[in-house]
C-alpha cells in the first residue's frame, strides 16, 4: 500500500470549549431537531431527492490507525453537485412561503408554491446572493424550480464555469470586484435599492431567518449520515467558510448527544481562518487582505453570527490547513488506498480529510484531539468535481 502524502495542519484546542453544557434553549432557536423535521418533511418530497451515499474507507483508517473512516459523499445530491443544493433552495422555498403565504392569507407548502395559482405570484419576486459557486447554484436552481426572479454575485476570482453553471438556471449573474465580502456587500446594497430578497448563508443582526433555514436544510445530510452509520462517530471533521455548515453539523450531535457527542473539529484553510481567529481573540474577528484560497468555497473572511452562537463552545479544535494539502487529499481520494472506492471531490469537500491525516501524522495533534486506534471519523465531502 503507497505512503499516506505528508501533511501538515496547525491545531487549537479551543479555549471556550463546554461539552457539558446543555444545547439549550437558545441554541434551539437556532436549530432543533423540531425544525429539521420539517425540513426533512419538505425536502423528501422534492423531485429527485435521494439520500446519497456514505463511503467506508478502511484502507484509509489503517493507514491513519484509527478504527473506522466514513464519508458522506454530496457530489450527486439533486444533480447540483454539492450539499448547497439542501440550503439555499430550501431557503428560497420557505422564503416564498412565508411571503406569499402573508398575502394570501393561509400557511403555505413548497408542494403549493407548484400550483399555478401560487407559481404565477412567484414570478413577481426575485431572490438574490452572493457566492464562490456552490450556494449560488443552488439558490438559482430553486428560484428556477418555484419560479421567481434570481439575481447572483460572484466576485473577481469566481471561474468562467462557475458563472456558466449559475446562468444554466435562468439566473442573472453579476461579477464584481473584491473577494467574497465585498460581493456580499454589493448584492445587500443592491437588494435594498431594487426590493429583492437575500438568500444568504451568513447571518448579521437583523438578518437571520434566511441564513437559519439554509443551516437547517444543512442539517438533513448529517441526519442521513447519522442514520448510515452503525455506530456513532467519535471524531467530526468539519470545513468550514463562514460557519453555517460547521454549525449545523455541530448542532445536530450537540442536541441528540449532549456531552456524550463526536470529538468536533472545524477546518479552515490558512488564508481565510476568520472562525480560528475569532477563536484566538475570543470574539468575532473578521480576515482581512486576501483571503484568495484554492478551497473557493471556504474563502470567507467574515463569521456567521448564528453559527457562532453554536460554534463558540461547541467546537472542541480548529485546525487551519494550506492549499497543497486540500490537492494531496483531493489525490488520496482520487487514487486510494487498498480496496478502498475512488472519490471525485471537489478542493473545499477535502479540507477535513487533509486536517485528520495531518493531525494523524503528528503525535503532539493526534493526543491533542484523542484520536487513538480505536476511532471512528466522519467526513462530509460537500462536493463533488468542480471545473
């Protein structure tokens, strides 16, 4: 069996770490296992949902020389490609239904925003983000499915593909200069000047409903991971950009296992680590400069406020990771060890895959986040190939 490649990963032990806290009321405003069943109601009943798949890899685990390593596979989910596919058309779902179920009168469905009656109210509204490709696509394939306008930003780095995969919705799409930050910034101004509606995985004050329901259409995948497993993971390696996924995997071990949950780690890569750094400061803390990374999907410099709200205290470390780390795990999946199957993911699905064989190769990392012979790790490949 060929080497593992060598990596490496710089770990915190987070300092405000509580795993005895209770999950608590406030953090189930947030999420709660009340909210992700309807989700899970709404979502199953779509058009070409199916639960996708959980790869072992035991190859793998000998090669780290822990017990078991499983990842839950994303590249298929509705044919988008990534697990966005779960966040942002959901968002977009319950968005409508709360705005035309305001005017109508009565409690909408996402089956009623099918019906020519309410689709036609649809097309009357236009939904709007910012992007690296993923939540875009989403977002634009859910304004497509209910019938409503979509207007999505990317900024100056975002791929001539990216763009193209965005338009083959019918959205407009709008680059602008800047990183990430700057084009969340333009499409909020834009969206006050015109009355348009944002569809955003970041939360700020006053803008939280929206970024809640993509964390809880989250929040299905890791209850499809949990049900696919035949024991429970003892480590969660988790990417993160502005945290909303962290959060939401996060929180769904946190409120069905309390202190009994998965050692939870988040991985950031070393140019946009705003969740670390925040973490250092013991506060919110933004990244500055450039936070340009291979790993597009994760290349946010500003923190979720609600997912913090969950992240603070219930991450156990961070481990920040470089760009060649994410293309060695891309490989080991690719071209893997062993019997093991070959996955295509794309560079931010990877980055928790390269943090745990980092951490595996190194003894002072491997005591710091207890990982022994008997562990079993959870993976979440958010994505499949990207161009």
């Amino acid at each position: 069996m060929p080497p593992l490649p060598a990596l490496s990963a710089e770990c915190l032990r987070n300092p405000a770490a509580d795993r005895q806290a209770p999950y608590g009321a406030r953090r189930s405003a947030i999420l709660s296992a009340s909210a992700l069943a309807q989700a899970r109601r709404e979502l199953t009943d779509w058009r070409g949902y199916a639960v996708t798949p959980l790869r072992s890899l035991p190859a793998l685990a000998q090669a780290l020389g822990v017990a078991a390593v499983h990842y839950k596979d994303e590249g298929g989910r509705f044919g988008l490609g990534s697990f966005k596919a779960l966040g942002g058309a959901y968002a977009v779902a319950r968005l409508l239904c709360r705005e035309l179920g305001a005017r109508l009168g009565r409690t909408l469905t996402t089956q009623d925003l099918l019906t020519p009656e309410v689709r036609a109210l649809c097309a009357h509204l236009t939904v709007t983000c910012a992007t690296d490709g993923n939540h875009g696509r989403s977002v634009a394939w859910g304004a497509q499915l209910f019938g409503c306008h979509c207007v999505i930003y990317i900024h100056a780095t975002v791929s001539e593909g990216r763009r193209a995969a965005i338009a083959r919705y019918g959205a407009e799409v709008v680059r602008t200069a800047g990183n990430y930050d700057d084009a969340v910034r333009q499409a909020d101004a834009d969206a006050r000047l015109h009355g348009r509606f944002i569809i955003s995985d970041t939360s700020y004050p006053g803008y939280m409903d929206v970024p809640r329901d993509v964390m809880q259409g989250y929040q299905l995948m890791v209850d499809e991971a949990a049900q696919q497993l035949a024991q429970r993971p003892t480590h969660v390696f988790v990417q993160a950009g502005v945290g909303g996924l962290a959060a939401a995997v996060c929180a769904y071990f946190w409120e069905h296992d309390g202190s009994a949950r998965p050692v939870f780690v988040v991985v950031e890569p070393d140019r946009a680590d705003c969740l670390a750094q925040s973490a250092k400061a013991g506060r919110l803390t933004a990244v500055t400069g450039d936070i340009d990374t291979l790993m597009a999907g994760l290349a946010c410099g500003e923190v979720s406020h609600l997912a913090w709200e969950i992240l603070e205290h219930g991450t156990d470390a961070f481990c920040v990771i470089n760009d060649q780390g994410a293309v060695e795990a891309m490989r080991l999946l690719a071209r893997p060890l062993g019997n093991d199957p070959a996955i295509v993911a794309g560079e931010s699905a990877v980055a928790g895959v390269a943090a745990a064989v980092a951490a595996c190769q190194n003894e002072a990392a491997r005591q710091a986040l207890g990982l022994t012979a008997g562990s079993r790790l959870l993976f979440f490949g958010t994505e499949g190939a990207t161009d």
